[in-house]
C-alpha cells in the first residue's frame, strides 16, 4: 500500500507534498466542540467531547481570503458558545509505524490533482479505484483510537471542561430508551436479542460509574412497569335452533253478490 506524504499544515501557512491525490480540495478548518455534545466511550470507559470540523471557506461566515482571514469566523463560533481549539495545540496520534506520537498542529495538507487538500493529522488517505473513477478514502484507516486519546487529553489538561449534570442526564436518558427498546424486542426470547440487551443495561451502568467519578450523580425515575390487563373471555356461542315454521290459516276469499243474479 503506498503512504502518502504529508505536511504540516496552519490556519495561516502551509507546505505542499509531493504526492496527487484524487478528488475535489477540501478547504482548511478548525476544530470546535460544543459543551453540549458528549459520548460515552465504551473502551475508555469516560465521557468523551465530541469534536466538529468547521471548513474556513472565503466568503463564508465571514472568511476572507488572506492571512487571518478566518478571524471573524472564530468570533461567531465563540459568540455561540462553541470551544475553538487552536490549530497549533498538542496532538496525539500514532504513526506509520503504530507508535504513540505527542506533537502540535492537528491539521496536515495534501497536494490533490484539483487542488490543496487538507485533512486531520489522523487521517490516512487510501486511492480507489482507477483513472477518472478514482477517489480518496478518508474514513477506513482513520487513527480513531489516537483521536480518543487526543480527545481525552483536552480534558485531562483543561483545555476542554468536564459536562455538565444536566448534559449527562440527556445522553443517559438516550441510552435508557435504547434499552427499552431493545427490551421490548426480547419479548420472543431470541439469544442474540438478550445480548443486546446486557449490552446496553452494561453500557447505561458504566455511564452511571464514569458520571459518578466526576461527581455528577443523576437521578432517573425508576421505569414503571405496565399492568397486564387480562380480558375475559367471551362465552362460546350457542349454535342457532331452527324454528317451527308457523302455518296461518287461509282467510276464505271474498265473495261480492252480483245484483240480479
């Protein structure tokens, strides 16, 4: 598989590579978190912010082109309450290699056949295809485990803080009705359907334990159980008796005098 060159990229300045990738260029961008937008990570086992991609495109939200162009743009995102991480701010990532790597800067440039390409320090661009059909795979050798472990750092170093109870008390409300859903499911007994199950009462319990690490303890109402109404059964029905069938006597006809008769 052939690795592609990458190079440090910035808001302000960047350096080209020498390797053409296909596919349209792809603007350059900040990382922003909203205080309101955290996961659970299973593995980890602690709540995780979720990060979003903003593209900085000229004459969009306020973006100029030109050095510092992308101010305005970070002072609506700020306005709106939104984190904005600075593109020079320490990065975990693992190299080519699969070593664990602490470095600066989270966006990396790429030469495209249409133009700059810029992407996040974890990705690792793939070509499918052939000829004009070709295209770039950002996605499928993502490094996601150094990206939870970058995300878990801006916490840990207070650059990100921790969520809110209330905040918490809404993805957990989620989950619980993720569970209740699959618990509805279960109803036929089916073995896959129960793990299911475990899984996500397993899932809701470890949310409970990170939450309670922080010193958030949420208090969710205990799910009522639904009372079973049994309807009566109808009375069987009687098979229909077959009537008499009733005789009336024939009145005799009318008999009109014919006068002279």
């Amino acid at each position: 598989m052939h690795t592609f060159q990458r190079s440090k990229a910035s808001v302000s300045k960047a350096t080209i590579s020498s390797d053409l990738l296909p596919g349209k260029p792809i603007p350059k961008f900040l990382l922003v978190h909203s205080p309101a937008s955290w996961e659970f990570h299973p593995t980890l086992l602690r709540w995780l912010p979720r990060i979003k991609r903003q593209p900085i495109t000229p004459g969009v939200n306020g973006c100029k082109a030109g050095r510092n162009g992308h101010l305005p743009l970070v002072v609506s995102l700020r306005e709106r309450g939104f984190i904005v991480i600075d593109d020079d701010a320490k990065v975990i990532y693992h190299d080519e290699d699969g070593d664990l790597v602490e470095d600066h800067g989270y966006m990396v440039k790429y030469d495209g056949q249409r133009g700059a390409m810029y992407a996040e320090i974890w990705a690792r661009p793939a070509i499918l295809g052939y000829g004009r059909n070709a295209s770039t795979d950002w996605s499928s050798q993502y490094d996601v485990a150094g990206f939870d472990l970058w995300r878990a750092s801006l916490v840990d170093e207070g650059l990100i803080r921790q969520p809110s109870p209330a905040v918490l008390a809404q993805v957990m409300d989620r989950q619980q009705s993720r569970a209740d859903r699959r618990l509805k499911e279960a109803h036929d007994g089916a073995p896959h359907i129960q793990r299911h199950v475990e899984g996500e009462k397993a899932t809701l319990a470890a949310m409970e334990v990170a939450s309670a690490e922080l010193g958030v303890v949420t208090r969710r109402p205990a799910a009522q159980k639904k009372k079973v109404v049994v309807k009566a059964a109808k009375p069987e029905a009687k098979p229909p008796t077959k009537k008499r069938a009733r005789t009336r006597k024939q009145a005799a006809p009318a008999t009109t005098e014919v006068p002279g008769a």
